[in-house]
C-alpha cells in the first residue's frame, strides 16, 4: 500500500479552502442590492409599473445573483394579460423584464376573454373590444368550443361572411350566429360534416336571400331546412328526416 503523502493533501485541502473562500467573496461582491427594473416590450393592456410593482416584491431583500428569476417570471406571469415574461440579470445592479401581453381572440360568456390557444385568461374583464365574437359552453369547454370556432371562421371569410357568436349547449348540441343576423343549426352529430354541407350548399342560399332568412337548420339527413322571417319553415333541400331529436 503506497504511503499517503499527507503535505500534499494538506496543500491541496488549502487551495481548495483558499477558492471555495475566494468565489464566496466573489458572490458576495457581485450580489449587489438591485436597484434598476427595467420592463420592455409592447403594452397595451398593462403599464409598466404595474409589472415593476410585482418585481419590487420579490426583490426587496434579496441582491442581483441570489435573487430567484423564476419566482420572479411566475409573478409578472400571475398579471391579468400578461402571456409570457423572461427575466435576466443585468449588472451591475438591474433586472431586465420582458414581457408578451396576452391577444384577445374571444369572448368568452358574458365577461371573459380567450387567447388564440382558446385559454381562459382573464374571466371578468372591463373592457371587452366590440369586434370580438361571443363563445358559450358550458364550464371546462372553452378550448373546445374555441377549436371548433378557429376551424370554420377562416373559411367563412373567405366566402364573405364571418361568426358573430357560437355556442355549445349542456347536451352538446352546436350553433352559430353569422354577422348578417342568421342562425346555423349544427345540432349534435356529424358536425363537421354538417358544416361541410352548409358551405357547399347552405352558404349559396344565404348569398342569394339573407335578408329573408332567419335560420339555417342542417340537421337533416341529406340537406337542411330554412327558417324564413315571416315564420315560414320549410326544407330546403334533401331528406325531411332530421337525424338529431328536434331539440338537438
């Protein structure tokens, strides 16, 4: 067994020693109070100071390489329209907060609004813009319903119309509201074939008497009904069997 060189370990055990001493003096110096929050990016919903605010909390007692930049991120994120934040240290004594505001898409219900991932992130919100559509569901739906909303507004606008409102009822039943005041009755099943039908033959009808159509009601085995404003009903084309119960 070769001998242990006992000075050797002791002059290695004091280098050690002597950097693990050094890098925390090193800390120590670097770890300076933060004084500067600077916040960028484009603001429309949320001021600036509001996110400086919720930085201030989180770095009151804390310095510029001990402070937690993820408890940080978490808190400007916890900020109704905020999407996203990035944090990261500026030296010598500053934070950098950049911030992505949240894009309304929907409404959601009377007073909540949808991103274009159809999240929830604000549910009472003050100001709703005017041109937003309306989506209702039942409660845990809003990504469903919003899904089913991004699929077919595209296309619609392209054939020169576009939602207004769409809902989802409790027994899963669809309809929409086009911007010149008709209803499209989509019911519970084949829903996307439905709304195929509808825009290869409902939508030609719509084009030629709008303004005498109320409702548009595909659930109907090979074609679909109208509603006519006078309170006329009558199929328009197909089968006079509905596949859905008259009230899906």
């Amino acid at each position: 067994m070769p001998a242990i060189n006992w000075r050797r370990l002791g002059v290695a055990g004091a280098a050690l020693t002597t950097l693990t001493v050094f890098a925390m003096l090193l800390a120590s110096t670097l770890d300076q109070p933060i004084e500067r929050v600077s916040v960028v990016g484009k603001f429309q919903r949320v001021s600036p100071m509001a996110v400086e605010e919720a930085v201030r909390s989180r770095i009151r007692d804390t310095g510029l390489v001990s402070v937690q930049l993820d408890a940080v991120q978490r808190a400007v994120e916890q900020i109704p329209w905020i999407a996203s934040a990035q944090v990261a240290r500026s030296w010598p004594r500053a934070l950098e907060i950049t911030v992505t505001e949240q894009v309304a898409a929907a409404r959601w219900g009377t007073n909540g609004l949808l991103n274009t991932q159809g999240d929830l992130f604000v549910s009472e919100a003050r100001h709703i813009p005017s041109e937003l559509p309306q989506l209702s569901g039942p409660e845990g739906s809003e990504k469903l319903v919003a899904k089913r909303y991004f699929a077919v507004q595209g296309r619609l606008v392209e054939a020169g119309t576009r939602i207004t409102a769409m809902r989802l009822d409790q027994r899963g039943a669809w309809e929409f509201d086009l911007d010149n005041g008709i209803t499209v009755r989509l019911g519970r099943r084949q829903v996307d074939e439905r709304f195929e039908r509808f825009t290869a033959t409902g939508l030609k009808l719509i084009a030629q008497r709008a303004s005498d159509i109320s409702y548009v009601d595909m659930r109907y085995t090979n074609g679909f009904a109208v509603g006519w404003r006078d309170g006329e009903r009558r199929v328009a084309s197909g089968s006079t069997q509905q596949d859905d119960n008259p009230d899906g």
